[in-house]
C-alpha cells in the first residue's frame, strides 16, 4: 500500500510514532507540508492513503484522488477546515483526525506566549544578546481575567491552568458543557461572547475556523466591543483574525499585544503585514509540536489509518 506523508511535525520529530508507521510495511513517500492544491493534483491519484497536515484536500484533490488509488485520510492533528469534508463524504473517503491529544502542549504554548510578552523575555533576550544591559519593566499575570473563547478541550485545559496561576476565567462557547463548568466552578461562563471582550484583559481563541468565525476578530469589535485593551492570543486559525484590525487597534491603544501561532497563510510570506509588527509576537504554528504530543497526535493518526483499513 503506497502512502503519502506530509506532516512536518510527524516527520521531524522522533517517537514511538515513526517505528508504528514502519512496522506497517506500507510503501511511503513524503513531502514537506502544508501541500497547496496545485502541487497535490498531479499526485495524489497514486497513493492509497495520506497522512496529511493542513494540506489543501479540496473536491478537486479528492475527486482526482478517488479516480486513482485514493481511499483514505488520516489527518495528523485536530483542525480539518482544509479538508473538504463534504466532497470526502459525497465521494466515499473516511477521513480522521486526532481530537484530544494535543490540549496540555497548546495552553502551554498559551502561557508561554503570554509570560514572554508580560515579562518582555523576547525584547531583553534580544539586548542581552547584543551584549547590552537593557532592564524593562514587565507585568504579572495573577489577578488578570482571561476570556476564553471556545470551551473545548484546549479551552478547559487553558482554563484549569489559568485559574491556578490566579487569573479570573471568563469562558463562552456555543455549546455548555454543564458537567466540567460544575465541577471546574470557578469558570465564570458567558452566554454573550460580547461579554469576554468587554471584560477580559486577555482573549484567547479556541475555535475553529468556519464560515461564521472568519474574520471574527475585525473592526466593528476591535474599536466598539473592546473595553480593557486587551492582550489577543489565537493559537487555533489565522482566518480568525483581520491582520489590519489588529495592527490598527494596536496603533490605536485599543489592543495591547497579539500574540499568534498561526498565520492566514503558512508559512509565512515575505509581505505579511503582521510581521516585525510592534507588540506582536509569531510563533510558526508549533503550538502542538512537543515530543509528547506529536508521538500521541502521531501514532493516533497510524493507528486511525489501521483502524479504516479493518473495516
């Protein structure tokens, strides 16, 4: 069985995963994704299956596939917005994803991204560097409210970590889970997400992106709901945010850092505008990428593979 590879956070990183995968004994090729949809076309007809990252899979990829050899996606990771699930399913293509595995590695990243812009650890590493003695004055975090938008298993475990490090929790999602919000009861849950960005001085996006959470965070909320200047983290899609809301709520103190792990479009392109942005700090989309995480995320996204074949 021929399989094509993508995912970089797969590949590079060694672990229980890699040896799962080769024992399969499947023939295997791999590419260094995010693959768009023109350099997938030309072959994806000639793999059984893919374990594929955020690779463009769109009806014309799953449709060319489907008249070669293609019969299974295994993604690596959570987010399948770039996978079009309906032509998948019009087409008879099982696709799986790796839901539950990467929560303690992503509210970490959260946190680190937060402690580095409150305590200015990336400025003064900086001058440090340089040999320079530069000595800023930093934030504390305890006795802030974070608002958490989207409450699932990356959101409670940022949750959890943030009420012990003594931030006040706000949380919204669409759907209440009543079962964890009593037995986490210190969660103060929002049935108006106008409430978090009225009264958080730290959002933290973790949703996905879909049709109606494109572009979420624009103007008319950056410069009419925005109350605390807040600090902006998104570790969950780059198509959230407006990149030009955000640089102009920066210039405009309405926004006072956005801290990001993902990007519109990755990587990232030389004319970004986000980049070298004054209180903006990017990292490249490895929220997830620890060793921890990726065995799991990985060889749950083997074994979905050998799960599909069984059946």
């Amino acid at each position: 069985m021929k399989v094509l590879l993508t995912s970089t956070s797969f590949y590079d990183t060694p672990g229980a995963h890699h040896e799962l995968l080769k024992q399969q004994g499947y023939d295997i090729d791999v590419l260094r994704g995010p693959i768009p949809e023109a350099e997938l076309l030309p072959i994806i007809q000639n793999y059984d299956a893919v374990i594929c990252g955020d690779d463009e899979y769109t009806k014309k990829v799953i449709k060319k596939g489907a008249k070669g050899k293609l019969k299974y996606i295994s993604k690596y990771g959570v987010g399948l917005d770039k996978i079009d699930l309906q032509a998948a399913n019009e087409i008879g293509i099982p696709v799986t994803n790796c839901p539950g595995v990467n929560q303690t590695s992503v509210a970490e990243h959260v946190l680190a991204l937060l402690f580095t812009f409150e305590k200015n650890v990336h400025l003064q590493h900086i001058e440090t560097s340089k040999g320079n003695w530069k000595r800023m004055t930093g934030n504390e975090i305890q006795g802030k409210t974070i608002g958490i938008i989207g409450l699932g298993a990356i959101g409670k475990e940022l949750s959890k970590k943030s009420h012990a490090l003594g931030m006040k929790v706000l949380a919204f999602d669409v759907y209440k889970d009543s079962t964890f919000l009593k037995k986490n009861n210190f969660i103060d849950f929002v049935e108006n997400i106008d409430d978090i960005y009225e009264n958080s001085d730290i959002i933290s996006l973790h949703i996905p992106h879909t049709s109606s959470s494109e572009k979420m965070i624009n103007n008319s909320v950056v410069f009419k709901k925005l109350k605390k200047t807040p600090i902006i983290i998104n570790t969950s899609r780059g198509m959230l945010i407006d990149p030009q809301a955000i640089i102009d709520g920066l210039k405009s103190n309405k926004i006072r850092g956005y801290l990001a792990d993902v990007l519109i479009t990755e990587p990232m392109e030389s004319d970004n505008i986000l980049k070298g942005v004054d209180n903006v700090i990017i990292t490249p989309h490895v929220g997830s990428r620890t060793y921890q995480s990726v065995e799991r995320q990985g060889s749950m996204a083997v074994n979905n593979l050998i799960n599909l074949l069984k059946n």
